[in-house]
C-alpha cells in the first residue's frame, strides 16, 4: 500500500493537469449510504433502484407530488446534515496547493464545497441546488 501511495504522489507531483475524480466511497466514511456496496441503498432494496430511474418522469407528470415526496425523503435530510472527511479536505488542500485543478464527482451531498474546493463537476448535480427547466438557471435550494 505504502508503494501505492509513494506512485500516487509521484504521479501527481509530475501530471500538468490533473484532477480528482469521486464517487460515493469518499462519502461513506461522513455518513452517506452508497448504492453498490455490501451496505447500499441498492444492494439492500433493488426496488429503489428502479424508483430512482422514474424519479425525473415523476417529476415531470406530477412535480407537486414529486415535491411533497421528496421533501419527506429520510436520505435528503442525510445528505443535508452531513460533514466532510478528511478524504473531502485533503482533495480541497490539493485544489488550493495547485496540485489538482478540480474534483469532478457523482457525488450529490456537496462535501467537496464544503470543504472548501472551488472547481467542482458535479455530474449528477447536488442536493443544494436546482436548475429551471425552462430557462435553465441553477439556483441554491436555501434549505429545501
Ligand atoms: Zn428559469
């Protein structure tokens, strides 16, 4: 392991640009369930899987009742009260050092912003915040 970590750190020291890609195991050690995993949301209720995948079509035939469900939602309240890891502040104090560019994650429980990364692709979006369908403007949640 510790081989592992010294070419790690070569690497990264050598690489022009680069930059930290996330998934829900940098997440799990703050308290954030993963899908996959022996513990996972979906290893545990494959049926929440497949509801995950109609949660947009939800949303678009109903959005009152997509809103009144959601904000109910035990695993949103989750992802809102959580804290960042050392995993999350070690990957802000690479940003701010210059020796990664950005975080780019799957994440949606905004651990890496609070951290303090500035340059952060969330390709799944976050839990703080909302994008208009019709204009397409994102705005912060503000506690939702
Ligand atoms: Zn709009």
């Amino acid at each position: 392991m510790e081989e592992l970590i010294s070419k790690a750190a070569e690497d990264l020291a050598r690489a022009s640009h680069a930059v930290a890609l996330t998934g829900a195991g940098i997440s799990t050690e703050s308290g954030v369930p993963d899908f996959r995993g022996p513990d996972g949301i979906w290893t545990k209720n494959p049926e929440m899987e497949k509801k995950a995948y109609q949660t947009y079509h939800t949303f678009l035939k109903d959005p009152v009742a997509y809103w009144k469900e959601t904000l109910k939602n035990p695993f949103r309240k989750t992802l809102l009260a959580v804290r960042p890891n050392p995993g999350h502040y070690a990957l802000a104090e690479l940003e701010r050092t210059g020796a990664i560019k950005a975080v780019i994650s799957q994440n949606v429980d905004n651990l890496h912003r609070k951290a303090g990364s500035q340059r952060i692709l969330e390709y799944h979006g976050s839990v703080d915040k909302l994008r208009c369908l019709s204009c397409g403007l994102r705005h912060n949640r503000g506690g939702l």
